[in-house]
C-alpha cells in the first residue's frame, strides 16, 4: 500500500477512540479555565505582560503573575483558525490540517545519533540533511520537523542553518524550534525569499515555528518573545507544553491534564492577542516519570493515553491538534521501542490527532534518534494507516461476481479480481520478508528488522539528491546570509 491520499479515520462516522467521555472533556476545561482565571501564569517579558494589559487580563506587576477573565480566553480561542493549510516547496505536498485528516512526521531536537554499530555520536548538520532526504522519499513521513541539533554549527547560526538545509533536501513542509529570535528574523527573510515576499509566504506557508510553555504555567523570555515575533509575522505556531506527571504537573493524569490543557490554551490565546487569525496548533507533549529511577518516560502507555486525550481537547475547541507519538524509552531499535511506537502511534491516530510528531527513529525519550528507527517507523506508520482506512465495502470488494466464478473448492490466486486488487487491498511493509520461509531468511544472511532497515537507509541515501532551490535563488541566499555552512560528511 502507497500513500496516495490523506488518510482519515473510517471509524470517524461512528466516533474516534475516546479515552475522555464528553463529560470528562468538561470536568477537564473547566478546571483549565479556573486555573487561567485563579491561579494564574508566569510572564516576567514586558511586552507580553504589556499587551496582556491592554486586552483585559489582570497583571500582577510585581509577581509578574497573569490572571485571564473567561470571555477573554474563550474569545481568543475562537479566533484561532479551525483549519488552515501547510505547504511544501513542492507542489502537491501540501497538508491539510483541521477536520478529519491525520498527517505523521518527524520531530526534534535529538542531542545524538545511533549508529549502525550501536554506538551513539553528537548530531551533526550532515544528519539534517540525511533525514530530510528520507523524509522526502519515504511515504509515510508527511511533514518535516527538523530532528536533530547540529553540533558542529556556531548557535549564532544555528537556525538558519537548520532552515537551509532542511527546505533545499524536502519539499514537505518544514518546521523546526527557534534558537533565537535574529535567528527566527533571518529564516523567515530567506523564505520569503523563496516565495517571493512575506505576504506570499504568510499566504501559502511551507515554514513553521516551535517554540514552549515552561510546566508548571510559565513562560521564559526568550520563548515569550519568539511567540510573539512568530504571530506577527502570522506563520504556523507550535507553543509546546510538555508537563511530567508528578514533577511539573500532578502524579494523576486527569491532573497533569487539567494543567496540559491550561498551557496549550495559553499558547493559543496569547498568539491570537498578538495577531488574530495566526494558524497554531493545540500543542502539548505529557508524559510520565518513573517514580523507582526518577527518570521520565516518554513510552509509557500512560503518556500514550494523554497524548489520545489531548487529540480529543484539541477537537473539542475545533484547533488542530500538535500531538506526540512514536517515542520510545528504550535506548536501542528493539522489540520496546517498536512496541511503545506502535502503541502511541495508534493511539493518538485513532483519538483523531491532526500533526503527529516525534514519530520517525526516536529512542531513549527523545534524546537520540536512529537511522534504523526512522525506517521501522515508517513501517509502523504504514500499517497505523492502513488501519485507519479500515474495510471497504464497495460491490467490488464483496467480489459477488467473483465469489459465483470461483464456485466450491477452486482458486481466487489467478482470478482477475485478485490481480485488479491485490495491490490495493494489503500493505507490504519495506522491512518485511514477506512469503519468506525460515530456510530462505537463514540462507539470506539472517538479518533481523534492525540489520535490514540500516541497510534501506543507505541504499536510498546513495541516491542522488534533489535541490528543492531553484538555482538562481540558491545563489542568491548563500550571497545573503552569513554563517551558511556546507555539511561535514559523517
């Protein structure tokens, strides 16, 4: 099965999984607005606690503490649109976000890379390039979050970089958290380059931005004025959340969501004070901590039920929703990480989550990312979607006519039926020895899944590259800014 079209979720006439009722979906936003409204945020950024003034919050001045009136945040989140399109460099690699449509992507930032022995490295600028090229060729990777942070960049130029290589080696939408804001100033200045001008690119965005909420209801300087830089200039917004249970959030997951909730309502609500209108998400990434290691945990099924539940917050305030899956805690491509990825991945599909991120070759929480991974991942991606297609049954699927053909004891093997759907009908994984028997494996060298995806990878790395900038543009931006640096080969 290729992924030829947007995948939806057949089970959608009937509902999505639901790991909230209705009436618990309730119980959770208002205990988000009480805490918005009564207990507050964190804000020490001038300009924000200034705007937040002028719009009718009360601001605590010396705490530097913000307390939002209800019609405030209902209004505001009703600003934000319900839906809104993500584009490509390429034609035709546009996402839809909002509705019933489920796209899967990368996400980041992994400090290290997995080598084929095993063995783990600092990430490096050559290792953005590399995932691009195989997100851009793999099926199931639908957008691209910049995976890594180079290690080999100076910071100062970091994102423009990052941005670079990215959009030259994908022509899916590309996004990425900002290191800085001249940083965030000289990336939009290079897309909008590419698209002709800010107004174009604000009008068909194929750049987005990442930036946080500090848990328990904070928000740093630097990530405050990112935000605000970010909405003005009216590009897709990510603002993160990412509360662990029992640490920066309550031990019981109805409490860490209570406080999730308030968070990525607040990254909402203050992008639309900023600019009305700006396309964000309902952004969040709970997880759970192991209270025998004080270690967090970012594959555990508890972190896996937020994440479903934060796909059914998200729909309940018509946002798309910025939800987590596919993280392991394992350190290795084993048979964890692969079980905690699938089981993620299909939960929050399933809950109806619109931009699944952090999917492809994540392990160890999130720390470290594998080449062998991301193309596992892409398989378990596969099958979540033929899942999500479910079964059709058109006249041609039941096969009548086939069924009367075949008769008593015959054959469907060579019947036309089967030629005209065989394709169509069943999903063959890449990594899978389908129709293999034990005898065949062993004689092939007996590789296992982790052997053979390393071995995918570089056979499609040694494809030839594609530019997605034009020539002349190419030039013109290596003219423009400094720091652009090329790649070290690993």
């Amino acid at each position: 099965m290729n992924r030829t079209k947007t995948v939806e979720v057949k089970s959608a006439r009937d509902g999505f999984y639901r790991v909230l009722s209705d009436t618990e979906i309730v119980q959770i936003h208002e205990a988000s607005i009480k805490i918005l409204s009564e207990v507050g945020f964190e804000v020490s950024f001038t300009p924000l606690l200034e705007l937040l003034e002028e719009k009718g919050a009360q601001v605590d001045w010396v705490q530097k503490r913000v307390f939002l009136p209800p019609k405030l945040i209902s209004l505001s989140v009703k600003q934000a649109p319900e839906q809104f399109v993500y584009y490509g460099l390429e034609d035709g690699r546009e996402i839809y976000l909002g509705g019933e449509r489920i796209y899967f992507g990368t996400g980041g930032k992994a400090l290290y890379v997995m080598e084929g022995d095993g063995k783990r490295r600092p990430a490096l600028l050559e290792d953005i390039v590399c995932f691009a090229r195989l997100s851009d060729m793999l099926d199931f990777v639908d957008f691209f979050i910049i995976p890594v942070h180079s290690h080999d960049v100076n910071v100062n130029y970091l994102d423009i970089n990052d941005f670079y290589h990215a959009l030259k080696n994908t022509g899916k939408p590309v996004m990425g958290g900002i290191f800085s804001v001249e940083g965030l100033h000289r990336v939009v200045e290079m897309c909008s380059l590419l698209a002709g001008s800010t107004e174009k690119l604000r009008q068909r965005p194929f750049v987005g931005f990442i930036t946080a909420i500090t848990s328990p209801l904070k928000i740093e300087n630097d990530s405050a004025e990112i935000l605000m830089e970010t909405a003005r200039y009216g590009l897709p917004l990510v603002v993160s959340t990412a509360p662990i249970a029992g640490v920066s959030a309550p031990v019981t997951l109805a409490g860490t969501l209570a406080v999730q909730n308030a968070e990525s309502l607040l990254g909402v609500i203050l992008s639309q004070l900023v600019n009305p209108g700006t396309p964000v998400f309902y952004s969040a990434v709970p997880c759970t901590m192991d209270m025998r290691s004080g270690t967090f945990l970012m594959g555990s099924i508890e972190s896996g039920l937020m994440n479903a539940a934060v796909a059914q917050m998200a729909r309940f305030y018509h946002l798309p929703s910025y939800v987590t899956v596919g993280v392991t805690d394992s350190k290795v491509p084993d048979a964890q990480a692969a079980i905690e990825s699938a089981t993620s991945c299909l939960l929050g599909a399933l809950a109806g989550g619109s931009f699944l991120h952090q999917m492809f070759g994540f392990l160890d929480g999130a720390l470290t990312i594998s080449y062998a991974q991301f193309l596992i991942d892409n398989d378990i991606v596969g099958s979540c979607c033929r899942a999500l297609q479910g079964i059709e049954l058109t006249p041609q699927c039941i096969a009548a006519e086939a069924i009367a053909d075949v008769g008593c004891g015959g054959s469907y093997l060579m019947h036309r039926h089967t030629i005209e759907h065989m394709r169509g009908e069943m999903f063959a994984p890449q990594l899978k020895l389908l129709g293999h028997g034990y005898r065949k494996w062993l004689n092939a060298d007996a590789r296992d899944t982790r052997q053979k995806a390393e071995e995918i990878a570089r056979s499609l790395l040694e494809q030839p590259s594609r530019n997605y900038i034009e020539a002349h543009l190419d030039s013109k931006i290596l003219g423009s800014f400094r720091g652009l640096v090329e790649p070290v080969c690993k």
